[in-house]
C-alpha cells in the first residue's frame, strides 16, 4: 500500500481546493524513546515490528511556518517548494529537502500550488536527537492548521508517521505509546498520550558528536531486521520492557525505570552490531562516558541513559540529582527539567 492512499483515505471528506490560510505556524516536541523502535514491517507507511514508548522534551523540537505561495502552478508532484531550516534555504536536491516534498506531494493530489516551509530546529539536525521526527511532526501540525482540517489526535499521528515513524510520538506533549497495529494500512498504528506526570524525572543530552549519522536509521533498521540473529529476541524483549515501563511511570520507580530504559538501549544496539554488516553507533567517547555512568553507579548516583542512532546518549535522573549530575557533566544540555 502507498502512503498517498492513506492521505486520500484520512482526508477524503476535505476539500484541498481552497485554502482558508495563507500561512500557519506550529510546534512540535522531539521525543525521546524509553522503549525504542527498531525495525518497519512495512516500509512505504513506516509501521513497526513493535510498539514503543516515549517521552516528549517539551522545550526543544520543530517550529514550522507553512506559507502556501502560489495556487497557479499546475503540479501534482511539485519540485519547486521552497525549504529553509533554521534561516537558510536548502537545494531541493538534498535529502533533508526531499523528503518533505516527498510528504507535502501526499497532500497535493486534489489541488495544485507550493508552498514554503521554514523550520526552525533547537537541536543538531541528523545527530541520532530526533529532529526529524519534530520535523515531521510540526509539519503536519501546521497543515492541519493551514487547510483547517481539525484533525483527531489520531489522524494526525498517523500522518505524521508517514514522514518519520517516530513523528507520530511528537504530535502530544509527555508520555506517549505508539501501539504496533496490526492493520495492513496502518489505521491502527499511532501513538497517544498515556495519562501519567512525572515533574521530578529529568533529562539531559551529552553531546558527543554533531556530525550527520553514517547510515540513516530506515537503512539500519532494514539491514537489522534482515539479517541480525538477535532480531526476534529483541521483539520479546520489547514487550516485556514496555510492562515495566508502564509500571515505572505508573509509580514513579525511578530504578525500574532506569534499569529498564537502560537495557532497551543497549538491546537495540546488540541487534544492530549483530547485523551483517555490522552497524555501530557508538564513539569511543560513547563508551567512555557509559563507563562513567557506571562508575558513578556504583558509588551511588541515581544516573542512567538512552542511546538512539548517533553517538550522543540522553542521561535520565531526578532533579534531587542534577546538581551532582552537572558537576560530573558539566556540558550536558538541559532537555527536560
Ligand atoms: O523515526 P526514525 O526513522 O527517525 O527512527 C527512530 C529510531 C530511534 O530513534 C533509534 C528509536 C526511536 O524509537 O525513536
């Protein structure tokens, strides 16, 4: 199935002749996964092997404007938007831009026009922190306010799924689940809001490197599910972990949580080094500061931490904790506190 039938499909009550706004501006959060996704079992509408469980860094994503620029052109596949990220247009040949035209193009089958998108990103774009799924998220945020759409909650994580699986994890704010689904179109493949606070919970980034990842997670995660013997082992696991999530957030058990977090990280990680070939992540520097962790553990230290697909890791502790954790880490970057 193509993505641009579930478009059609999602928005076959809405007419895209007219466009009520010129321009609309929206806000969408990175997520963090605490139970990860790794692997699509289909690959055109990005729908996982297995669920996952995020959490959102409410201060830091995606501010997308959307500005519709010309409703004479005639285009149903058009290659003249024009893309900026953080203040600078980007060549429509460069992979960042084509993929949202590639996503836009979903929307146009029923009108002609383009439109500009200027995103502003608080984060490393490509650095394994999620831009793009506070990209993709924003983005289709800001279209449903463009056409005005209103849209369920529902609807738009399914659609912002269709630009980065883990955008459907960026349209809500806090704890959020994206279930697996079943379906072959994916209706039943979107993430909601799990009904949990956690205030003392923080988190931090250590940046290790800026650089824009090796391999793209789509190619790693298909090598992965291809060819990695811990594949099925890691589905497993993924369910048991998603248990113990819950029941951590549920009673704010920090140790289950971190213990829990901690193990999924490195799971995922062990699938993807069992790959042929094999996909590594890590920096020198990555281990070293996981050592430190470790250490640091062991003297005490409520501290733990993610690794997604780049060399940073996102540190996990409560605020009774941060100021011991700056000291250890004084260049960490405050992501949720
Ligand atoms: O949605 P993608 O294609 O950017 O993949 C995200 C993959 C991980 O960040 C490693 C895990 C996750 O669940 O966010």
């Amino acid at each position: 199935m193509q993505a641009i039938e579930i478009t059609q499909q999602i928005l076959k009550n809405y007419s895209m002749a007219c466009v009520p706004n010129a321009m609309a501006t929206a806000f969408a959060p990175v997520n963090i996964a605490l139970c990860k996704y790794w692997g699509k079992r289909d690959s055109n509408l990005n729908l996982p092997m297995t669920s996952s469980l995020s959490i959102s860094l409410d201060k830091l994503g995606a501010l997308t404007q959307l500005t519709y620029l010309n409703s004479n052109l005639n285009s149903k596949n058009n290659n003249s938007d024009e893309i900026h990220l953080n203040q600078t247009r980007i060549a429509n040949t460069e992979v960042f831009a084509e993929r949202i035209i590639n996503f836009l193009n979903l929307f146009r089958p029923n009108f002609s026009g383009v439109f500009r998108v200027d995103t502003k990103i608080n984060i490393p774009v490509s650095a394994g922190l999620a831009s793009s799924a506070a990209g993709f998220a924003a983005l289709t945020l800001a279209l449903n306010k463009l056409f005005g759409w209103n849209l369920s909650v529902r609807a738009l994580s399914i659609l912002a799924r269709l630009g980065s699986g883990s955008a459907c994890r960026s349209i809500e704010k806090g704890f959020i689940k994206w279930e697996r689904g079943t379906r072959k179109d994916g209706m039943d493949s979107f993430a909601h809001k799990l009904n949990y606070a956690w205030e003392e919970l923080q988190i931090g980034l250590l940046m290790i490197s800026k650089a824009p990842k090796a391999i793209s997670s789509r190619d790693a995660m298909k090598k992965t599910v291809e060819t990695s013997i811990l594949y099925t082992a890691w589905e497993k696991q993924v369910d048991h972990d998603l248990g113990l999530l819950e029941q951590a957030i549920a009673h704010h058990d920090f140790r289950l949580l971190g213990e829990t977090v901690e193990a999924n990280a490195l799971a995922m990680h062990a699938t993807m080094l069992s790959a042929r070939e094999a996909i590594c992540y890590f920096q020198p520097e990555t281990i070293a500061c996981i050592q430190k962790i470790w250490a640091l553990r062991k003297t005490g230290l409520n501290l733990y931490f993610t690794q997604d697909a780049g060399p940073n890791l996102k540190l996990l502790f409560l605020k009774k904790d941060k100021a011991d954790v700056l000291m250890h880490f004084p260049g960490l970057i405050k992501a949720r506190e």
